[in-house]
C-alpha cells in the first residue's frame, strides 16, 4: 500500500517569547476606504464571526505568504470535513452607496482534488449572495484579488461579507488571507499604487522608474501618466506613456527608462492624467534617488534569533547555514542566543535581549537580511541570498581586529561615504565565534555558528552625524574576552554594520577574522578496539575543541588545541562508549584510545544515526515516517494508513542467537511494534512476527 505524502503543518513551528506586537495594513488612496483588517491583533478579530462546518479551521499564522505582513489569516484542512465554513466580517454600513470593491490578498497551498473558495454578502446575516467564486485544483501563488460588489446586499447599514471554503477540506492545506479593504466604487478614477525608482543608484547609467498603475473605477479609461524629475525645483526631464481601454480592476506596470541622470538629487514625480478622475488623491507618487559616481555593493547582513533550547532551531539552522557556507566572505552574520523556551540558551546575553526588543522579535527562530524579517527562517535560499547581494550602498567599512595579550580584543573600523546620509545612523559592532560547543542543552544541536559574545562598546550602538560624500571616520573599541563565554579566542570574528534605528534600514555590514598571536598544540587520537583494529570514521568528541572522524588507521588530530584541561568522548556504532580527560600543557599531546567490544553476537546503539547497512521502510520513500534523532530512531505514522514501517537491519546467522533485547519508549497515540525476520532487505512482504 503506498503511502501517502503528509498534509502541510498548520504554521511554521516557532518558540514564543510571550511578546507582541501588531502590523499596520497600507491603505491605498480611494474615494472611501470603509473598513480594513490585517489580522495583525486577537483572532479572530474583534466582531468577526464563523458558520458553517467545522469552524475551528480559522486560525492565525506565523507566516507572510499571500504577501502581506506576519500574521495573516489561515484556513487549515484539519479537522478534516465535507461542506461550507465561513469567516465572516463585522457588520459594515455601506449606506448611500451604490457599489463597493473588496481588495485582499490570498495565497493558497492545495494538497488534492478540487475545492471552491468564495466571496459571499449578506445585509441580514442568514441569506448570502456570491460575489466571487474560484474552483482550484492546484496551487495559488500570492496575489490580490479586486471584488466589485454591487448587488442588493450594497446599500444596507448591516452590510457583511465572508470568506467562504467549500468542498473537502483534506483536498487543502491551507488558505492565507490578508490586508482585507473595503472601499467606495466611483466611475471614473485612474490611480498609481506602487512608484518603484532605486534610492541609490550609479551616474551615467539609464535609471528606470517603474510605476503600477490601476483603474479603480467601474467604467473602461484612456489616459496619460506623466513622469517629471526635479533637482530642487528644477524640472531636469520629463515623458509620458498613454494608457488605452483600461477595464475595471486591470492593472498595468509601466517602465520609463529614458534617463541618463549625473550625480545629484533628484524627485521623481508619477502622475495620472484621467478626465472626470472623481479621486484627485491617488493621482500621483513621488519618490527621492540619490546618483552618485562612486557605488558599493552591499554585503548582505544577516541576523538570526536563536536558542539551544528551541527545537524548531534546530531544524532552521541546518539550511541557513548550509546557504552561508556555499557563500564564504561574501556576508555578515550575527546570531543571537536568546533566553526562551524554558531556561534558554546557556550563552544568552543581555545584549541579546536588547536586540530582541530592537526588533520586537517574538519567537525563535526569527531570521533577518539586511533587516527584513525572511520568514519562515527555513525558507533562507541561494535566491534569496544573491537577491539581497545585489542590493548597493553608498558607504564602505573596513574592519581590522586582533587580539592581544591573549585576551584584549582591539577593533578599529573605518567608514567612507561615497553619499549623502542624514544624521540618524549608528554604528554598531559585534564579536562573535565561529563555531561554539559549550552551550548544548535541550534541542539536539551540538555545534552553534557565529554566535555573538558581545556588543561593542554596548547594544546602543555609536550615533552618527550626517555624512556627505567623501566623509571619513574612524573608530576604535576594545574587550576584555575573558568576561564573555568565548571559547576559544582563535575563532572569533568581528561584524560592523551602519542601521537606523527608526526604519531598520542596514546601509552597509563588514565581517573580518580576529588576528593574533597564539600559543598553540596538537591532539592526536589514535582509536582502537579490544581486538587490536584500527577503528574508522569513530567520532571524538574534543570538549569545546569540536568534533572530528578518525580515519582508516584511527587517527585524528586536532591543531591549534589552547593549554588547558578538557573532557573527551569517543563515539562508534557497535562498540561501547570511550570517555576520559586530558590537560594540555606545553607540548603536543597523543591519546591512544581502546575501544570495547561488546560481548554480543550483534550489537548496535545507533549512536552515531542509522548505520548505512541498514535498511528503512517506510513507503513511498517517505523519510519523516523513520528517522534518527539524538541517539534514538523515531517511528512516526504520518497518517492513519495501515502500512508498516520497517527498520531492517543487516544479515544476521540467528542459528547463533539466544536472546534479543531491545528499548523503546516515548509511545504516543498507543502504537504498536513488532520484532521479526525478512528473508533479505529488499523484501519487506516476508516479515514474519517473532513477538510484538
């Protein structure tokens, strides 16, 4: 029987810190805008109702993907039922009006078969009327879906309208819902909605201004959209593009790319020309850009909240990590260790804390770049990695850092401005370690990146004055890392970045190596068994030295080891644990380690994961169903088929065999296991039960 694919979780799993704080929704210029909601407050909102089936579907998510802010409004497939459900909106009084546009936007996440999602109104609450109807049998990216409603609903001071499912919810795994607007419809208005013209961007290149323009209204427009560029006052240039047979709700991007500016500021200015336009106010945008001759690229600036005690940290830093290290020396991170779930990481500052309430970061993990939340931090990509790299910046920073003395840390930093910035910037620095292995606790991660020891000269930053073009400054900060959980001063890294504190905005980040001076040995671990083999690929354990494999002969060497005292462990599949300490002093140091053998026939601990002479089972090569965590296999039915799920281990001669013995534990939902045989690994159908 295959198995099928599991339903999508309901949000992104996170660690709450019990804070919060909500969004503001952008409301765009019509005529009247009569009601707003951005789920950004309780769920559900505040005279918001349900009806139909199974209302407990509506939830609120952690989550930004109809493209809005976090959070949006979610309808989840579980529990599982066949019907209609509703969310459904205060009552609104539309009285006076002749016709009203619902604008929200949508993304939806199908699983199987086809379902209906619609717009329903109702000036009396029982009798519904549909005004938009969508039957998908797939995937719905982000959009923003327009609802010209003019029926007989319009018009009543008890106007409602509601977010309809209809079909099977397990043909769904979720619908998210934000930025609901409720506006006045007016014939005639023609309006921009988006200016989009780079703030910062080099001279004597072609600078293009893009501009979405939308018709508002309820009747077909011809029109002209004029663009005028001023330095001062000063018009510098000037076109138009005419817009022709514009329908109700259509949208149209336009590009002006007929400029070549010289340095300079300048206002770029977008304006609608419609006749009859009966909304004056959204005719126009206007935008600054600096040109200047001397641009930066901006080295991405990265920022993660963290803990050791989160287990869905666990899960994210793997992917970060992994799109960080395919792009070495080309960004900037900063991880901050915070002080939740439970007790919190073991490497928690309160600097930390401090960024948090920068930030109003409100669970872990939260993940940063260039100061715009990436969310979930499990979706971090090369995509979105290389469109943040192609980000620019006026400002350069040069960094040189080193240690002294074996524990004084001395960062000076240099800052060229190659634009005009207003007063309002600070700089901020911090050291952080490359890798830590001291602060484990709870979550099964054993090794930690980039993790911030300190803030220099604090988490208040220095303030900067208004920097002009060719202005330069220079800083200088020390510390003391013996007063921080810094493990090994080798290993430490030192990260400047320029911010403003009201937007958030990051101009430029430098990330440099600390250098020094080091007094450092050599470990070598030689690893063998009780019967005088060599013992590969065992894994040793170094304290805050780090981990490492030996290799075909049992060695391993770990250089650069500080003099200093240390707890080892040696790790391998089928043999028993090898634990001790070591003190290093002032020489190179070897260790000859003898690994016991079982007095078993067949033993295995999966210590080290699943050995690969293993087989797994699982169906429809499923890997959640069966997989190694922390020491332990995990067996995990993702729905409620009846297939097994079967670990296999190698060959066994069991014409030797007396007794078997096994451990498992953390049952849930009463499951059942069973031990037997197979004829091979590649038949699981001969499994025969020898006990359950």
């Amino acid at each position: 029987m295959a198995q099928e694919k599991p339903h999508i979780p309901p949000q992104q799993i996170k660690c709450y810190s019990g804070q919060y704080s909500p969004n503001e929704i952008e409301i765009p210029k019509g005529v009247n805008s009569i009601f707003t909601e951005d789920f950004s407050g309780t769920f559900p909102p505040s005279e918001w109702t349900f009806a139909g089936e199974s209302t407990t579907n509506w939830i609120t998510s952690e989550t930004n993907n109809a493209g809005g802010s976090v959070p949006e409004a979610r309808f989840y497939y579980y529990p599982t039922f066949t019907g209609e459900s509703k969310f459904i909106s205060p009552e609104i009084s539309t009285t006076g009006m002749d016709g009203v546009v619902l604008e929200f936007k949508q993304f939806i996440n199908h699983y199987s078969g086809d379902v209906t999602f619609s717009i329903q109104t109702s000036s009396d609450g029982n009798n519904w009327i549909t005004a938009w109807s969508e039957e998908i049998s797939g995937d719905v990216p982000a959009e923003t879906i327009n609802v010209m409603i003019d029926n007989s609903d319009v018009g009543s001071s008890s106007f409602q309208f509601a977010f309809v499912f209809d079909g099977n919810s397990n043909n769904l795994n979720y619908w998210d819902i934000d930025d609901v607007i409720l506006t006045e419809s007016v014939e005639y208005d023609a309006g921009i909605y988006l200016l989009n013209v780079a703030s910062l961007a080099p001279s004597n290149e072609t600078l293009d201004v893009l501009a979405s323009i939308k018709n508002y209204g309820t009747e077909t427009i011809s029109f002209d959209v004029n663009l005028n560029i001023y330095e001062s006052s000063t018009l510098v240039h000037s076109s138009s593009i005419n817009i022709s047979n514009l329908s109700t709700n259509e949208e149209e991007i336009l590009t002006f790319s007929d400029w070549v500016p010289a340095p300079g500021i300048y206002n770029v200015v977008v304006s609608t020309d419609l006749t009859g336009d009966e909304n004056s106010d959204n005719d126009s945008m206007e935008a600054e850009t600096q040109i200047i001759d001397n641009i930066q690229s901006k080295k991405p600036y990265f920022e993660e909240f963290t803990s050791a005690t989160c287990i869905p940290c666990a899960g994210t830093n793997p992917v970060i990590d992994q799109v960080l290290f395919n792009n070495l020396g080309e960004y900037s991170l900063v991880k901050y260790q915070v002080n939740w779930p439970g007790v919190g990481d073991p490497y928690y500052i309160e600097e930390a804390g401090e960024r948090v309430d920068y930030y109003n970061v409100t669970s872990a993990p939260t993940f940063f770049g260039n100061a715009e939340i990436i969310t979930p931090a499990s979706s971090m990509s090369q995509e979105i990695f290389d469109e943040l790299a192609e980000q620019v910046s006026g400002l350069q920073i040069q960094i040189e850092a080193t240690i002294e003395n074996e524990t004084d840390l001395i960062a000076n930093i240099d800052l060229t401005s190659f634009a005009q910035y207003p007063a309002g910037y600070k700089l901020y620095m911090a050291v952080v370690e490359k890798v830590t292995w001291g602060n484990v606790a709870s979550n099964g991660e054993e090794e930690f990146h980039n993790v911030m020891m300190a803030m220099l000269p604090n988490s208040e930053g220095i303030s900067l004055d208004e920097l002009n073009i060719n202005d330069e400054l220079s800083f200088s900060e020390s510390l003391d890392i013996s007063t921080t959980f810094v493990e090994q001063a080798n290993d430490l890294m030192v990260v400047a970045w320029v911010q403003n504190d009201d937007s958030h905005e990051v101009i430029q980040s430098e990330m440099v190596d600390v250098e020094g001076d080091f007094e450092t040995y050599s470990v070598t671990f030689n690893v063998s068994d009780s019967d005088g083999n060599f013992v590969e690929e065992a894994l040793v354990k170094f304290d805050i030295n780090g981990h490492q494999e030996t290799n075909a002969d049992g060695e391993t060497i770990f250089e650069e080891v500080f003099s200093g005292s240390y707890t080892y462990e040696v790790h391998k599949s089928g043999l028993y644990i090898y634990s001790g300490e070591v003190t290093v002093g002032n020489e190179n140091q070897t260790i000859n380690v003898v690994m016991e053998v079982p007095n078993y026939f067949f033993y295995e601990d999966f210590g080290d994961g699943i050995p690969n002479d293993w087989t797994r089972y699982t169906n429809n090569n499923n890997s959640n169903a069966l997989y190694w965590y922390d020491g332990f296999i995990i067996f995990w039915r993702t729905t409620s088929a009846t297939n097994d799920i079967q670990l296999i281990s190698p060959m066994i001669n069991l014409s030797q065999a007396g007794t078997l013995f096994f451990e498992t534990f953390g049952a849930n939902m009463a499951p059942s296991i069973s031990i037997g045989t197979v004829d091979s690994p590649d038949e699981p159908e001969t499994f025969e039960e020898i006990a359950n």
